[in-house]
C-alpha cells in the first residue's frame, strides 16, 4: 500500500510541478522574439557588405534594435540596461 501512495504523490507531483513550470514561463513566443520591428515583411534577412565598401571600420548590430540597421547605432547599450543582456557589436576592419 506504501508503494500507491508513494506512486501517487509523485505523479501528483510531477503534474503541479509541470503546471506550475508552464504557468510561468517568459511571455509568449511573440515578446521572445529577437527582432522586433526591422524588415518584419521577410521571411529572413540577409546583408551582404563588399569588404571595399567597408573602408577602415564598420559596427554590425547584433541586438536588432538599432535605428540604423545592419549597422550599430549604440542601441544595445540600453538594451542590455534594461534586460542584463551582454550583447555587442560585430566590429569589422580592414588587416593593417
């Protein structure tokens, strides 16, 4: 008889412990996303930079909340304030 109950309790368990863990997960996949405004119209967004064009130094954004997208404007500095996120720039130069 210990072992029903024990089996009981545990399936109990599990069950709040799985209902519980689903009630409070982070937001919706929509508040998930990464990118939250640029070129929402693509189905993926792909850039493609000539390393001509990139002249001594370019900052890539990586955070996707740059006003100046593909390019850094500084934006993931609030970003990782409000988050505690440690996302960057992808800095590219030219080999000396």
């Amino acid at each position: 008889m210990d072992i029903a109950r024990d089996f009981f309790i545990f399936v109990v368990g599990t069950c709040t412990g799985y209902l519980i863990s689903k009630s409070t997960e982070l937001g919706s996949k929509k508040e998930q996303l990464v990118n939250l405004s640029i070129e929402k119209e693509s189905a993926k967004i792909v850039h493609s930079v000539d390393i001509e064009d990139i002249g001594e130094l370019k900052a890539y954004c990586r955070c996707w909340r740059s006003k100046s997208f593909p390019f850094c404007d500084g934006s993931h500095t609030d970003h990782n304030i409000n988050t505690g996120d440690n996302v960057g720039p992808l800095i590219v130069k030219r080999s000396p």
